[in-house]
C-alpha cells in the first residue's frame, strides 16, 4: 500500500510524524543541511503547534535520533526515541548485501519495522529503543552501513535532494508497525561496532615540529588547507575535514557557527559525506582547543562577508557553497536575519571584479 507521507506536503507530513510523537525539524531545501542560524536536531519536536508555526514549504524534513534536548540541554519531553541503520548504498557496494550476510552467517534475523528508500538508493531501517540500548552511531566503511543514535538525525519522505533524489517509504509508519531494539538489533549492533573502517575519532593531541599542540591551521608556518578540485574522496575526508574546521576554530568561531559550516562543507564537498556521529567526533575534537583571534569581524556587514567570502576562495571552495557558508557565518556572527540578497550582492561583486561569470544566489 502505498503510503499517504510519500505523496503529502512536507508541512503536512512533518506534522503527521510530530502526531505520532517523532521528533521532526526542518533542513535546507534540496539538502540535508540544518537551516543556517539554527541548532539542527537540538531545534527538533513532536509539538503539533511547534511545527505548524514552521514553514517547511519545499525545505526538507528531517527526524532526530537517539536522546533528543534542547539547544539549552534540557530533554525533549514526550518523544519517541529511535535509531536508524542506514544501509549506504552511495558506494561502491550495498550495506544491504553485508545485512544479509550477517543474518546468514549467525542464523539471527532483524525485526520487521518501518523502512524507507533514501535519495541514493539506499535503505534506512527505524527501530524503537525507548531503553536507550543503542546510543552510538557512526559508520562502518567496510561493511557500508551507518547507525544513526544519540546525536543524529536523518531526512525522511517526502523530502527531495538538489540532485533530484527522493526520500521514500518502502513500509512506511502510516500502514506498518515500527519494530524494537531487542536482542536480535543488538547482536547486529556488536557485530557491526566491531567492522573496519571505524569512523571513530580518537581526541588526541598534535604537536607540530615547533612544539605547538592542536590543529595544523593554528599554528604559523604551516602549507594552507585548500580543497582538492572536485571536492574531497574517500580516503581524504577525515584529514580534510579536521584542517578546515581547525582553520574556522583559530579564526575565533565558535561551536554553533562551525556545526552548521562542518554540515555544509559535508554534504557539498565530501563525496561519500561523513557520517553524523563522524562528523560529531570531529566537531568535539576541534572544540578542544581555544578559538583563535576573531578575524573578519572589522568593519561593516558588506565588508566582514568580503573578508569571510574571500578567504573561502583561497581555499579553493566554489562560489555557489561559499555563499552557503556566508550565510551561516553571518547568521551567527552578525545578525540572525541577515538576508540572501546583503551575501549574494557581496559575493557576486567579487565575482564580477575578478571577470568570473557566474552568480550565486536568486535568479
């Protein structure tokens, strides 16, 4: 049968998943990106009033996972706690293939539950775990499957990416029962928290030539961090990540703008994208050191995006993500509602003054 969610608006279908008490939020338009001046899954809940007040329009729809709080760490009241396993089907092989192996192998079989086919073709699997029995998540390379727990998040149906990828349910929640963690989800879980290609990030400490402790871009003398052409591979992503988000951190910003700036760095320049607990670790680990002075900030609004804009671009970040990474940066260092049009009309001025044609942007 085929499901009402994968037809609906998403206004109507996040209210429909807020009604069944999953904690819902809305993302970027075409992406899967938290909104720029936001908190991402710390903004997500299961109030119907919440979410009828928030204009989703074509902005995507995105449920979070594992314990959910406030921005201010107070816990979300009344949901319903879930995990995922991502099945990521965006490479070279399927998670699916490694789901069946595992069953075969051990003579277990995981509960039937709701499931949903993601825009690259993969397959997300939800489980209720009001125990808490799962709580961390990340990615397993080897096998190409990702657990979304404590932390993450995922978009769901009927959302639809820039690419022309659309989330939809294969069983969906409105005509299907969502299984439970039990014994069977957490013999999975073990076998796969044991595979290769861990995500984990260890924190641990640095220390350059000259002595000086932390990410590469704090210290002087070092060969700037600039991303490759056509963005960063497999097998790169981890050293990439770390030496952009080190450079934000010794430019002064702060956790919130680097959050939002690590999501859309990820979903724009890193082909696969790093997982969410991944990408977490990372955040946490960059977050150890001390913001560096705060640069960019001397002058009016048109001239602290310039310097932003224009660092960017020495980094080698193409025009159409700078703009993305301009809005989150002035969303949470100058003011909340600073506009598309102030960033576009600063950024396509140094398009045109350099002889680039090209515009970011409205039409």
């Amino acid at each position: 049968m085929e499901s009402i969610l994968n037809a609906s608006t998403r206004q109507q279908a996040a209210l429909w998943y807020a009604q069944q008490r999953l904690p819902v939020f809305a993302i970027r338009a075409g992406s899967k990106v938290p909104l720029p001046g936001t908190h991402g899954c710390k903004d997500a809940t299961c109030d119907e009033a919440a979410v009828e007040r928030t204009v989703f329009g074509e902005r995507n729809v995105a449920i979070a996972t594992g314990d959910v709080s406030s921005h201010a760490g107070i816990p979300l009241a009344g949901y319903r706690r879930v995990i995922v396993i991502d099945d990521d089907a965006y490479k070279n092989a399927d998670g699916i293939d490694y789901i069946a192996k595992w069953q075969q192998e051990t003579g277990r079989t995981l509960p039937p539950t709701i499931c949903q086919r993601t825009a690259h073709g993969g397959y997300q699997f939800f489980y209720d775990d009001p125990e808490g029995r799962i709580r961390k998540g990340g990615a397993r390379e080897s096998v190409h499957i990702d657990i979304r727990a404590d932390g993450g998040y995922v978009v769901v149906a009927p959302s639809v990416l820039q690419d022309g990828g659309q989330y939809s349910w294969v069983y969906p929640p409105d005509t299907h029962a969502m299984g439970k963690v039990d014994d069977n989800v957490m013999a999975f879980y073990q076998w796969w928290d044991a595979q290769a290609g861990t995500s984990d990030v260890q924190s641990r400490k640095r220390t350059d030539r000259r002595g000086n402790v932390g990410p590469r871009e704090f210290n002087e003398g070092h060969v700037p961090f600039r991303f490759p052409d056509g963005g960063v591979q497999e097998g790169g992503r981890n050293c990439s990540m770390h030496s952009f988000l080190g450079y934000l951190r010794s430019r002064g910003l702060e956790e919130e703008c680097i959050q939002a700036m690590a999501n859309i760095a990820n979903d724009a320049l890193f082909s696969p994208e790093l997982g969410d607990w991944e990408l977490g670790r990372i955040i946490g680990n960059i977050m150890r050191f001390e913001a560096g002075s705060a640069k960019w900030m001397d002058g009016d609004t048109a001239e602290v995006i310039r310097q932003f804009a224009f660092a960017m671009f020495r980094k080698n970040v193409p025009a159409g993500v700078v703009f993305d990474l301009a809005m989150a940066f002035g969303a949470f260092n100058i003011r909340p509602d600073i506009s598309e049009e102030e960033v576009a009309e600063v950024i396509n001025g140094m398009l045109r003054s350099w002889g680039i044609d090209g515009k970011v942007g409205g039409d």
